[in-house]
C-alpha cells in the first residue's frame, strides 16, 4: 500500500540523509591518507594523527620531524592507522528473515557509501539497491539510506569492527497466493500480494577491516536489520547482508 | 425429313417424364424435405459431463483475483436431455439435485444439431456466487463440446475463456453427483 504520508518522509529522508553526506565530505574534503602523509614527513598531518590515536596534542609531537626522535616517532606512526574519508561501495548477498521479503530465497546488493575513519571509529552514511535473486514468482527490491557508527577496537592493519546504525529503507515485496474458490464449479489462480513502504530501519554489524595502511580499504561484514514497516500484514521485515566493502 | 421429326418422338418420353418427376418433387417438397435437405441430427448428450477451462477475469472487487484462471467442475456432472421445445431445441438438465449444505449448483440449456448453449451458476443460499454460459459444438466423433464461456463472479470479476466438456455416457462409468 502507498500512502502519501510515506513518500513525503521519503522526500525529507533524502534531503536529510544528502544534507548529511555533504556535511561529512565538507568536514574532510578530499582523500586524506594517514600512512602516505607520514612518509611525506609533514608534522601537521603526524601530529593529527597521534592526536587521533589518544596521544593528544603534545609538544613531543612535533618532534617528529626533528633529529633523533624523528626515526622513533614517524615508527609509532605507523603502527596507528591512518586516518581516511572516501567513497566506497559494497557489494553483497541479502538473506530475508523467516518468510520477509516476499519469501524470497534470498537476493544481493549495491551499495554506495561514503566512509568516515579515525583510528578507533568509522561513520558510513550509504543509500543502495537490493533485490531478489529468486526465479518464481516471489520478489522484493528495497532502497536502503542509513547512516552507521563503527568501534574499531584494535589500531592493527586488521580490525574486527562492531556497530549499527539506523535510517529509512524503501521495501517492495511480492508473494504469490493460490486462489480457489467454488463448491461445485471451481476456479483456480495464482494472485500477487503486491505491497511497498518506507519505515524506520535500524541494524547491527560485525567485520574485518581489512588493509588500513593502505588508501584501499577492504571491509568484510555481517549486518542484521530491523525495518519498522508492515508489509502484507506480516510485520517488521527483517533480512542478514553479508558482503566486501570497498573504499577508495 | 427433317431430323427433329425422327428424334423427337424417341425423346418425347423422356423429356416428359423429367418434368413431370420435377413437379412431382418440387409440389411434394414437405412429403421429400428430407431426401431434398437432409435435417441435422441432435446430439444426445445425456452422461457424466467433466468440464475444463482457461480464461481470464477482470473489474474484481478485490483487484488479487484480476488474471489468468483455471475453471473445472469438482467432479463429474450428471446431465440428462429431456424433451424439445418448440423450437426443437433438445433441454437439458442436471439427473438430480446438486446441493450442499446452504450451496446449490444450478444448469440449465440446450442443444439444436451440434450447438450447444447451457448455464452453471452457484447458489449460496439462493444467491449465485458465480454464474457462466457456456456456448459450443459438440463434436460426436471425441465426445466433446467444445467452445467459449463468460459470465461473472467470484468477487464480481468479468470472466472470458474456452472450455471443453467431455460426455461419457450414463453407465459407461459411476456419476458423482
């Protein structure tokens, strides 16, 4: 069922979520690369970094570019992932919960996101497509457009990272349903309960970060999510994503 | 001597005759209709009737319906063919009540030559659920009859399709109904 009330949510979902995206691309215009910078020995860039990883501003700091110390620090250096904004995507496959999603088997996704990272958090903001991969009659696409915050508890190369977040997610579904009706003179047919909305989503994630010394990042991830929305009467939709992402 | 003088009076027979088996026939055409055009036979199509269909319904009330459908009886009809009315049309009729519970199953039709035209309509205490005409040629040789239907119901729909009717006759096999 459309309702109107819906797409206006949507309309301010999208300005909302867009007004979000530029303001964390204002905040770090360009693709700042913590290990490269390093190399290139620019204190301000160093000293961001060490402030970033909990050593707080310190006049030692600066003495990463000076004498003895130099070769010391720029090594503490590197063992402090960089830190790194950038557009990403992410590809993967979508497992519905129970009977959600239109009962479908299962299906995958695209997304796009936009990658937030300090040695010990990440923020990723994403809109993306899903759909079914399902060959009957069952289907569903969806359009989700979240924002998640990420604990990287390890400062390694390699992290296992955990978090969530929320947002709106547009689902369609369909499920065919065998019609029958008559006592005596039968008719038979497959219908579609057909069905849509936007609701309120919220979900967890656990995975690797993978590569952080790298200006390539990799992340491996299991997300759970929750969408607030009653779709053909049957509830709140809840489906798994397991994928890669890839961040520029 | 002319030649007509000699043919003529060998023909004369023969040319009379003709005419005269002519008038006969033309004036005597009641007496001969059915040497002169032979009358079509009606099919009896009395015998466990199972009915098969496709066809599509549309302009539900629950827009779920809408498509594509299959259309079948429960199981075989016993159909009996009664007198002819004045139009010589041959009636036909259900061999006995079909009823259950507070549901009723009502036919009614029938058949000139080959064509045939009859009606099912479901009654849910005295209120038809659905009802269609069937309108089709029997074909002796299969058994069958076979043509096009319409009517309406479930759900209000406007239903159109094909249908085909297979006749055994009564004793062949055990009526269901």
């Amino acid at each position: 069922m459309y309702h109107s009330s819906s797409i206006r949510w949507g309309a301010w979902g999208v300005a909302a979520w867009a007004a979000l995206f530029l303001l964390l691309v204002g905040i770090r215009p360009g693709v700042a690369l913590g290990n490269e910078s390093s190399k290139t020995g620019k204190p301000e860039r160093a000293q961001q970094q060490m402030e970033d990883f909990g050593a707080g501003p310190s006049p030692s700091v600066g003495a990463v570019t000076k004498g003895s110390q130099r070769s010391v620090r720029t090594a503490d250096a590197r063992e402090v992932p960089g830190d790194l904004t950038g557009i990403g995507l992410w590809i993967g496959g979508i497992l519905p919960g129970g009977q959600d999603y239109g009962n479908t088997s299962g299906g995958m996704g695209f997304d796009l996101l936009y990658w937030f990272e300090r040695p010990h958090f990440a923020v990723q903001p994403r809109v993306g497509i899903h759909f079914d991969t399902d060959r009957s009659d069952h289907t569903f696409w969806e359009v989700p457009l979240d924002v998640g915050l990420f604990w990287l508890p390890a400062a390694g190369p390699v992290t296992p990272y955990f978090g969530g977040g929320g947002g709106l997610r547009y689902i369609h579904e369909q499920r065919p349903v065998f019609l029958r009706t008559g006592t005596f003179l039968i008719t038979e047919a497959v219908g579609f309960d057909r069905d849509s909305g936007l609701g309120v989503t919220v979900y967890g994630r656990f995975g690797f970060l993978l590569a952080r010394r790298s200006s390539f990042r990799v992340n491996l991830n299991v997300d759970y999510a929750v969408t607030f929305l009653d779709l053909n009467g049957r509830g709140s939709p809840t489906c798994m994503a397991f994928g890669a992402g890839f961040v520029f | 001597m002319d030649h007509l003088d000699i043919v003529w009076p060998l023909l004369r027979p023969v040319v009379l005759l003709w005419l005269g088996g002519v008038l006969l026939l033309g004036g005597c055409g009641e007496l001969f209709g059915d040497l002169l055009e032979p009358r079509v036979t009606t099919a009896d199509l009395s015998g466990e009737w199972t009915l098969r269909g496709e066809g599509v319904r549309d302009r539900c009330t629950d827009r779920l319906y809408e498509g594509e459908f299959s259309l079948r009886l429960a199981s075989r009809l016993s159909v009996r063919q009664t007198g002819t009315d004045r139009q010589g049309l041959a009636l036909l009729e259900l061999a006995q009540e079909v009823k259950l519970d507070a549901v009723r199953l009502v036919m009614s039709g029938g058949v000139q030559g080959n064509r045939v035209e009859f009606s099912l309509r479901e009654e849910v205490e005295g209120v038809a659920e659905v009802d269609f005409q069937f309108v089709g040629a029997y074909n002796p040789a299969r058994a069958t009859i076979e043509g096009e239907f319409s009517g309406e119901g479930p759900m209000g729909c406007k239903n159109g399709g094909r249908f085909t009717v297979t006749v055994e006759k009564s004793g062949q096999t055990g009526a269901d109904y």
